[in-house]
C-alpha cells in the first residue's frame, strides 16, 4: 500500500506502482529517470475500482527539469483493465474481509458491547448502519469484477500536447477495440518513436496515428514559444476573475502558488 491510507476501504486506497516496460531502453542524450516517470505517471498510486465505479479514461501532462535547465514533457492516459489473476482478486476479497472486521468492532465498541452479549447489543440504528457498510463497502469475488489503473505514457522534448493526446487516445482504442487496427500495435509504435522526425521551427508536419492523422505545429525562431495547452481549459478551472488576477499577479512580477489535489 502506498501511504498510510488503512483506514479507508481497499478500493479506496493506492497501491505502489511500477513501470512494466519502455521504449526504446535508453537514449544518451535523454536518459530515462524510470522514478520519476512512474511518480508523474502515477502520482496517487496504483488504483483499484469494480464495474460499478467511473473507469473513464483520464489524461494528464507533467515536466521534467533538469539540472541544467533543460525539459522533457510527458503526457499520460490513464485507464482501468481487468484483473485476471485470482491471486490479486483473493488478496483483494481477504482485504475487504479484515477491513470490515475491524468496521464491525469499532461499531461494537461506540456501543459499549461485550462480546459475549454482542447479538442483543447492537440497537437497531447500528445494525441497520453495519448492514448498509457491507452492502456498500465490500468486495465479492464471485460476484464483481476487479479493475486496476494502468497508463501509457510518452515522453516528448517539446510540448506537442494535442499530438500526444490524441495518438493515445487512438491507441487506447486500438487497444480496447472489438476490431483489431489495420496494422500490429508494434507499428504503431515504432512509427511515432523513430520515423516521425520533429517539425524544423516554422514548419508543420503530418504524420498517421492509428486512425486518423495527427498534425505538429512548431513556431519559427522569432515567434512565441510553443504552447499548445488549451486556453479554455484554463478558464474552465480557474474563471474569468480569478485568471485577469493570476495574470495581473505575473504582470506584477508577484510569486505564484497554485494548490490542488
């Protein structure tokens, strides 16, 4: 369990991740901080949810600094697949059993109960909530199914985000599809990571994703930096009053604290 989250449900709590594989192994001038990537790719942890949770897919972007200054920009989508080792559903049925234990004896303990007159002690409203606890708060392997986090990431020098976007989003579905994509997912793959070059500055490039294509767009040498993060979700997030402030705030040259989850 990552963090000391044992007083929540087993569905609610985060599980240590770790990277399954990447590509290509290493590259010298950008070499792979397999830690840090797992922590930005996954900064709450491993999570586990059942068919009756929201499993839709998520996408986020981070940066990594170097100590020289210099940049890599990943950008992530996180979905859920189905767990199909018994052993994991087991562990995770064992886990709901020993959570609601301890739910059941700290109820019997607020009502001041003995174990030997536990029947007869709990009232009603207590037992009415115990029922609803289990109900809501349990795991059945013969009857749910398990589903755990999972993500694919790339890692990029420059931040082409909608590009990023949506070559995952089509490769997820690639990956989800009841209709296999036209060529093996490896294809794809190799494609975008050694035969689609970047864009010189001032140019733009068009390259196939799995279905549809996918156009780069660079700036030239004496134009704004690249920066291809949708202005609307900013305004979205932070509002019309509160974003004229952020903005007044770096005119000012004033520091900057933005807090979230």
């Amino acid at each position: 369990v990552a963090g000391e989250n044992f007083d929540q449900s087993p569905l609610r709590r985060t599980f240590k991740s770790k990277v399954l594989a990447h590509y290509p192994q290493n590259i010298e001038w950008n070499p792979f901080d397999q830690d840090a990537v797992n922590m930005l790719c996954m900064p709450k942890g491993l999570s586990f949810r059942t068919q009756t949770d929201n499993r839709d897919p998520q996408l986020h972007s981070f940066i990594i600094t170097r100590e020289d200054g210099s940049r890599t920009y990943g950008f992530v989508l996180t979905f859920y697949e189905e767990v199909t080792s018994k052993q994991i559903c087991t562990a995770m049925q064992t886990l709901y059993q020993m959570h609601n234990a301890e739910q059941y004896s700290s109820v019997c303990a607020s009502s001041s109960c003995s174990m030997d007159s536990l029947a007869s002690s709990i009232d009603e409203g207590d037992a009415t909530s115990l029922a609803k606890l289990q109900r809501y708060n349990s795991y059945d392997i013969s009857r749910d199914t398990l589903y755990v986090s999972k993500c694919i990431c790339l890692i990029t020098p420059l931040p082409f985000m909608q590009a990023c976007k949506k070559f995952l989003i089509q490769l997820y579905k690639a990956v989800t599809s009841q209709q296999p994509p036209p060529l093996p997912l490896e294809s794809y793959i190799h494609n975008i990571l050694y035969e689609v070059p970047l864009p010189p500055p001032g140019r733009s490039l068009k390259f196939y994703g799995v279905y549809e294509p996918i156009i780069c767009q660079r700036p030239g040498p004496n134009e704004l930096p690249l920066s291809d993060y949708p202005l609307r979700e900013v305004f979205e997030l932070l509002g019309l009053e509160n974003l004229v402030q952020v903005f007044t705030c770096v005119l000012l040259e004033m520091q900057i604290l933005l807090y979230s989850q």
